[in-house]
C-alpha cells in the first residue's frame, strides 16, 4: 500500500522544461507519437500549458497547428490548469438514470461553481465524464483517486468537506 | 500476494480485484487480508470481475481439502476478520454473506451464474490475471501453439468460419470473412488492431475481460497475426482504463519472456509483436478508420470507405481490426473447433455474447449467454429483473447507438436479425434496464447530447443534424414542445442516418427512433400536456408531500438550497411551488418517502 498519496503529487512547473526534454527522447523517431508525447506532457505538466505545445512542437518537427488540433479533439487533454482534486462525476447511461444530473447539481451548489470550472482556492476542479465502467455502483463519483458509489445528492456535502483538513485522506483507495 | 513456493496452505482466498471492486472498496479489504491472514491456513490471490458487480466487494473463500468453494459478497475491512476467524479458522460458513457455493449452484445467487454460457468470460474472476502461469495451468496458449505449429493460416480462417462467429464490437461482420479479405489483401507487411476503445456508455464487458483475463486477448491477436499475416498487433485501449492498461503490460512482458511474442514465436519462424495504444478520449475513435487516424498520432476522424481497412488500413497498409470480445473466444474456437462454437445460437448468430446488465436491474454485472437467449431470459433470469416495487418499462440495448425496447418486445432473442429489426442493435452489448421512474424522452435527449458532443464534426447531417435533434428534444424537456416537433424529429433522423460519413452519425437517431416508435405517448404528454409522467424532467413536475405520512422530522427544510419548505415542528410540511427548483434533495433526504415527483 502506499505510503505516499499520489493525488497529491506536484507537477513539474511549466518553465522547468526537463520532463520535456525527456518525453521528446523517449518518441524521437517514432511514426504518430503525437497523441503519446501530448499524454506524457500533461501527466508530467497536469496539462498542456502554451509554452510546453510551442517547444514540443519546434523541437520535434510539427505544426503548433498540428498539436493544438490534436490536443482539442480528444477529452482527456486540457489546456488549464486543474485544482488539488479533479472531481469526476460519471454520466454514464447507468449513472443518467440513477440521477447523475442530481449529483453534478449538488457538487456545483455545495462548490459554488460550474462544471468546468475550478473553485477559487485551486481545490477542486468539477468534471463530467462519460462512463467509468463500474455501472453497478451508479451514481459515481472520483475525487482525486477516491472513487464513491451509489451516491445521494445529499452524500456530496460530507464527502467534500473530508477534502478540507484532512490532508491524507486520498491514500487509502490508493493501491500501489 | 500468494505465498508461492512454500507448502499449499488449506484455504486460498481470491479476491475480485478490477475496477468495479476496487470501485467498492476492495483495497481496503486487501489490505485487512493481508494484515490479518497471517496467523491462519491460507493463501491470498487476486482475479478480475467475476460478474457479480452488485456484491462486490467479493472474496471466493477455496477448501483445496473439499475442493469446495464458497464465495461472499458486500464485504468491508470490518467483516474481514469475521470471515477469516469462522471459516478459515473454524470452517463455518458465514450464511448470511453467501453469494454463491460451488457444491450448491441453486443457493444464493447461484442462478446469476447458472443461466449463463461462459466462453469469453471462462476465466474471469477464477485466474489471477497478473499470473501467465495460473493461464497456462488451465491449458492457456495451447490454442495458439495449435494454430502456429499445426495449421496453416488458410485453416485457422476455415475454422473461425465454421464457428459462424460474427465481429462483437456492434456490426456483427462474420470474423472469418474479415480476416480472408485481410489475407489475400497484397502487400507484405500487414497490421492487426485489437479494438479496446470500449465507448458505449453504459458497456464494460472489454474492461472486464481486460481486467480478468489478458491472455486470451493476447492469444486471440497471436492467433489472427498468424492467420492473416501480421507480424505488428496493436491494441487500442482507452486510457480510461488504467487497470486494464496495467494488466495488459504485465501480460505482454510475461508473454515476451516466455518467447509467445517477439521473434520466432512457439519455436516457429513466425515473428508477432503488440505495442498497446493508448486512446485520448474520443467515442468516434471506435469507428475503424477514425481508430487508424488516431493511432497514426491525427484528430480521429473517420474517412470514407472504399478503400476499406483490410486493403489500406494504418500507415496505407492492409489493416484487420477486431473488438476484445471477439479475440478472447478466438482461443476457445481453435482449442474446441468452430462446429463446436457453431453449436450454441442461432441459424445466423452463433456462439455466445456477453452483456453489460446495468441501470433499474436487480444484479448488475456480467452476462454472458448463448446466442437466442430472449431478452427476457437475460434480464429476469440472469439479471433477477427490476429492483424492488419497480415495473419493468425498457431495455436500453446498443448505447448510443441503439435503442429502446418496450415490455411487449421482451420476447424477441438475442440476434443479431431479430434486434435489428426492432430498430435497436445488438451493439456491443450494454443492456440498461428502464423502470417507471425513468423518463424514455429524457433517455433519447441523453443519448442525442452524447452523440452531439462526440461527433467529430466532419460531415453535415452528423454535426448540424445531430444538434437540430438535441435542441428539439431539449425543449420538450423543458414543456416547450410544438406538436410539429415529432414529425421534425422523424425527418432530421431519417436524413441523417442516410446522409452520414460514418456509423456514429448513421446510427445516433436510433434512440429517437426507438422511443418515438414504443413510447410515442411520452413525447405526447411531454408535448400536448406539459407532463413527465416519470418525474423526471425538472420543467414538467411539482414535488408535493404527502401530509398521511410525513412525521415533520424537518429533515427536507433542512437540505433544501432555496427554503421552499416549511411547516410546524411534527407537522405536517409543505412545498412551496414558486419557489421550488426541484433539485430533489428532499426526495433523498426524507426517512419516510413521502415527497413525490408527479
């Protein structure tokens, strides 16, 4: 089990450009490592700041065209920076029918914002996914890497208020 | 986590280890397993979903001394030590926890498995899947070995013709006629693709078998490399799967060592390599030329076809792609012989499916029955029917790619010919069950606004269409239907499954489709009425308390964002319409249920 939590890992500062230097070794000569190089970057990064597209586009021989249309086709990619904890809510059609919409209603109204958005304080930042594949649980949510099932739209306030304080709460789901 | 080396000990506990059980909870009763088995007879295993989603988390407790099983369900860290001390230590079974025993296939939950035909599912939840060893034990790349030592590639596609297995990714194209086309395609390096990128809301039986049993996937993709002449597999997995990523890597690597992939495979001159692809989140990437676009490293988007894949596929070289479920029965095929595949099913649909039960369903999980099973069986005897007090109203079958089915229609067998002819498709195997509370316009607009937003905006009647749709529904939704929209709603989705690139487009209407063709009266009273007979839409419903019952407990003023409610301590209270944004939490709230949506 871990020791550390790894929802709380830091992500590398976007003028260190290190990691970069190693993700563009790692695909160098290598057919359609676009979208590879661009996951890379954000885990490395938590997203895909500007600078980082400019360089990685220079330095590997593509249009900053090429990856910005890349990076805004595809939904795991997010050109802002997220908070402490991304909140997934699943909307999945199992989720949709056991009351989802309720349940990203509840997180928008206890959090104060939208979804999208990140609250101001950079804790949370609201997400709606499409299914996670884990239906028989429906509603779920993941807030950081803890994953709560069969939800209530009156569950959200105490789990979120968990996140305030008690710093090592996202270890226990975490396996590794 | 297993002792191997050391002497066998008399119990091994396996636990559900994928991502629905982890979902519940089952790291924490890991970790209690661990911390606590120490001091008792037993060795700790793990394996992926066994299907019983609804009682995860779920530990099989194995006698090697009986050869008796007893598996638990609903577990937590806390019942752990219960279970470890009483029938580890004592041998006492724990009745009440019971899921299902191997010596008494009608106790429990039995029936859940014993109205199902496993073939793709045979080794989930029974084999570690981070163990080659404990797949090899069960005759595990013997079918590969078979095909690439004894068979020639012209036998191995002769075979899984005869076996009539038809593509389960949704379209249903019989797999030996794909992979002959891929064959005789020219050209010497050829490419086969594993399509792992599981999109349907609602569907996860690749995950699954992902998760619980890696190996068969790799075995099925040795076996198609050899037979049409690939020497490169790729698999393309959502990236939203990172357990199944994980597994998928431990199983290559175990599978390179032991010389199954790499150069001169089962001592063989036949080179196969797989590299896994990682998808960025895109639904249209399950469309195969968008797939190939996206592996290529470009926006997903699909392009017309001729030339199909199997004569230029990735990279402009012959291409033959198959979906998980497909490849895990490939092993079985060969290892049992297709005639012996071709046995289950029905006249064009043979073998068995697998299904995603989920929704208003009594046990959620995995289903997998012979081919011409009715809807029926499915649902009520493998699935045990909708949930307490709940009236069964609809099968959501296919995502969003398919349709609703009403009661009358329970009837109709799981064939690929017969759901197409009710207008829903086989797809690629989610069954979401509907009761009355669910609202079918509120579906259809659900399903439009996946579709919307996953279109790729390539072609017109997709892009626009698709949002001309969405925005009439959402209006009915809102109570601000025209008469006029039905018709609307029935031109736009003819001209768009005609006009469209691609299949996402071509079969998008088919949720309107369906609901517009059984529950017509919906839209009718969504539309002519303002009402939501289902209390769903927020526009069309007033939330009222039931003064017989309500205690006055307070509980709902308490919860409510808006102050909507009031009334006297142990009173009766009530709900102020004009104020109310009928978000619901009250519903949810209230120990007595006696606030309703109508």
């Amino acid at each position: 089990m871990a020791e550390e939590c790894a929802c709380r890992q830091r992500f590398a500062p976007v003028d260190d450009l290190a990691p970069l230097e190693e993700i563009l070794n790692r695909y160098r000569g290598e057919r359609g490592a676009v979208i590879p190089m661009l996951q890379d970057a954000q885990e490395a990064y938590g997203y895909l700041d500007e600078r980082i597209m400019r360089e990685m586009a220079r330095r590997a021989g593509y249009q900053l065209s090429q990856l910005y249309g890349v990076a805004t086709f595809y939904t795991q990619f997010r050109l802002q920076p997220i908070g402490e904890y991304l909140i997934k809510v699943c909307h999945g059609t199992a989720c949709h029918v056991a009351g989802a919409p309720l349940i990203t209603e509840e997180v928008c109204n206890q959090l104060g914002i939208k979804e999208g958005q990140t609250t101001p304080d950079g804790k949370f930042t609201l997400e709606s996914v499409m299914c996670v594949g884990a239906c028989s649980l429906s509603p779920i949510m993941i807030v950081g890497e803890d994953t709560y099932g069969k939800l209530k739209p009156t569950s959200i306030r105490k789990i979120l208020k968990g996140y305030y304080g008690e710093q090592e709460k996202g270890a226990e789901a975490e396996d590794e | 986590m297993s002792k191997s080396g050391v002497k066998e000990a008399r119990y091994k506990l396996v636990l559900g280890y994928g991502t629905c059980g982890i979902a519940a909870g089952a790291a924490a009763v890991k970790e209690a397993l661990e911390a606590g088995a120490g001091s008792y007879d037993v060795d700790l295993d793990i394996a992926g979903c066994m299907g019983f989603c609804y009682r995860e988390p779920i530990v099989e407790v194995i006698d090697r001394q009986t050869g008796c099983s007893v598996t638990y369900g609903d577990l937590d860290a806390k019942k752990v030590s219960r279970l470890l001390e009483e029938h580890v230590g004592k041998g006492a079974v724990i009745e009440d926890w019971v899921v299902r025993k191997s010596d008494d296939a009608a106790c429990g939950e039995g029936d859940f498995l014993a109205n199902q035909h496993r073939i793709v599912l045979r080794h989930c939840g029974l084999l570690n899947p981070e163990s080659i060893e404990e797949y090899i034990e069960q005759g595990g790349y013997e079918a590969a070995r078979k095909a690439l030592t004894t068979m020639s590639p012209e036998e191995v596609i002769e075979e899984v013709g005869k076996s009539g297995i038809r593509g389960r990714g949704g379209a249903g194209f019989p797999t030996g006629t794909k992979w002959g086309f891929a064959r005789r395609a020219a050209g010497d390096v050829k490419y086969l693709i594993c399509n792992a990128d599981e999109g349907d809301p609602g569907a996860f039986m690749d995950r699954s078998v992902l998760e619980g049993d890696p190996h068969a996937v790799i075995e099925g993709m040795i076996i198609a490399g050899y037979a049409i002449g690939a020497r490169q597999g790729y698999i393309y997995c959502r990236a939203e799967y990172p357990l199944a990523l994980k597994r998928l890597d431990i199983a290559i690597a175990a599978c390179r060592e032991r010389g199954f992939l790499g150069r001169g495979i089962f001592g063989t001159d036949w080179d196969f390599d797989i590299t896994i692809k990682k998808g960025a989140g895109a639904f249209v990437c399950g469309e195969e030329t968008a797939l190939i676009a996206s592996i290529e490293g470009k926006r997903g988007m699909p392009r017309p076809r001729p030339p199909f894949p199997a004569n230029q596929g990735l990279w402009g070289k012959p291409t033959n792609i198959n979906n998980v479920e497909t490849l895990a029965a490939i092993p079985w095929i060969i290892e049992h012989g297709g005639e012996e595949y071709a046995k289950l099913g029905t006249e064009k649909s043979k073998g068995t499916k697998v299904f995603c039960l989920a929704g208003k369903v009594r046990r959620s999980g995995l289903a997998e029955v012979p081919m011409g099973y009715t809807l029926r069986q499915v649902i009520f005897d493998v699935g045990g029917g909708v949930r307490e007090g709940k009236r069964f109203k609809a099968v959501q079958m296919g995502g969003p790619s398919g349709g609703c089915l009403p009661a009358e229609l329970l009837d109709t067998p799981v064939d690929y010919e017969a759901i197409t002819a009710t207008g829903a498709i086989m797809g690629s195997g989610g069954m979401i069950v509907a009761d009355d509370s669910t609202c079918m316009v509120d579906l259809a607009r659900y399903f439009l606004s996946f579709t919307q937003e996953e279109s790729c905006g390539k072609c017109v009647p997709c892009r626009i269409g698709t949002k001309r749709m969405l925005e009439i529904l959402t209006r009915i939704c809102e109570g601000k239907g025209e008469p006029e929209d039905i018709e609307r709603l029935q031109v736009l989705a003819t001209d768009i499954k005609a006009a469209s690139l691609c299949a996402l487009g071509g079969t998008a209407p088919n949720p309107v489709l369906t609901t517009l063709r059984y529950f017509r009266n919906e839209y009718e009273d969504h539309i002519l009425n303002h009402r939501c007979t289902a209390g769903v839409c927020p526009a069309l419903i007033t939330l009222s308390i039931d003064p017989e019952t309500c205690t006055g407990c307070g509980a709902c003023v308490k919860v409510c964002p808006v102050e909507a409610i009031s009334g006297e301590k142990k009173q009766p209270h009530s709900i102020d319409a004009d104020k109310c944004i009928r978000c619901k939490l009250c519903m949810s709230r209230c120990p007595s249920s006696s606030i309703a949506a109508s």
